[in-house]
C-alpha cells in the first residue's frame, strides 16, 4: 500500500463521519451526532497530522 494513501483515507473516513453525525443530528437531535461529529473531527486532524509529521520526507 503506498504510504500516502494511510493519511487521506483517514481524513476521507473523518469527513464521512462528520456527515453522518451532522445527518443524525438532523434527524434524530440526539447526542450521539454530536458525538459522531467530534469522532470525524479528530480522525481528520489525526490525518493532518500524519500527513505533516510522518509524510515530509
């Protein structure tokens, strides 16, 4: 697997989640949207991080 690929994915699951917790939010107005939204939100710094730490050289 190309070592690029390990970060954009997680980013691209972060976004995913963070549009299904905005989704169950809307529908639903419980907190496990918000909880889902938060989840996405860290999997994507998570990515950023990797990107700008692991993926410089």
């Amino acid at each position: 697997m190309n070592k690029k690929l390990i970060p954009v994915t997680i980013e691209v699951v972060g976004v995913a989640a963070i549009g299904v917790g905005i989704g169950v939010e809307l529908a639903t107005h419980a907190d496990i949207g918000w909880a889902i939204v938060t989840t996405g939100s860290c999997l994507v710094a998570i990515g950023g991080v990797i990107w700008g730490k692991f993926m410089r050289k």
